[in-house]
C-alpha cells in the first residue's frame, strides 16, 4: 500500500482511484501518528468498485489505502501477506480466497488458514 490514507468516501474514491485495475486495499483509521487497518482485500477485475461496494464508512472503518496489481496472482499474494500481518487486528474472520479457477497457495510460510 502507499504511505498516504484516504477519506473512505466516494469522493476520495473517485478521485484517486483508477477504475478498471486489479488491485488491493486496507480499510481503516488513523490513530497514533499511523494507519491502523482493520480490514484488507482486493479486486481482481477493478479495485474502485471493489472500495464503493463496501462503502459507507464505519467508525473503524474511517480511511483507506490501496495499490495496483499486475496481475491477479500479485493481487491475491499481496492481501494474503496483509491478512497475515495485520491478522490479530483485522476484522477479516476468514483467509482471502483465492481468485476464481486457480489454485493459488497462500505466500506466507507455514500458513494453514486457506482451504
């Protein structure tokens, strides 16, 4: 993800979000002098739609980050890394899924949370 956080609302949506790109994002808040997510995801067809679709706003939900992907191995690699990294704070309860008629294994070593 970028170093800068998002108002998650449409408008910051729209206006920094290019449509029609894989890629991933982190929902969450600002707090401490950081960015605190608690939920991470991605799209594997346009990451903007993927962010409108889980609009509105929540109070733990406030900001957003997101990157582009080349690829939809790249995209599904990058949110398992982050559903790792940031798992204990995450409102996420399942392991990302894989994208659609591939068998992709989770990059993170060890892990036993993808079925």
């Amino acid at each position: 993800m970028g170093d800068t956080s998002y108002q998650f609302d449409e408008a910051a949506i729209e206006r920094v979000v290019q449509g029609g790109k894989i890629g991933n994002y982190a929902l969450g808040y600002e707090a401490g002098g950081g960015f605190q997510p608690k939920y991470v995801g991605r799209s594997d067809t346009d990451v903007k739609t993927e962010l409108k679709v889980n609009l509105p706003a929540t109070r733990t939900r406030q900001r957003f980050k997101f990157s582009y992907a080349a690829t939809k191995k790249e995209a599904f690699d990058k949110e398992c890394m982050n559903y790792h990294d940031f798992k204990v704070d995450l409102e996420n309860d399942i392991h990302p899924r894989r994208p659609d008629a591939t068998n992709y294994p989770c990059p993170v070593l060890g892990c036993t949370d993808l079925k």
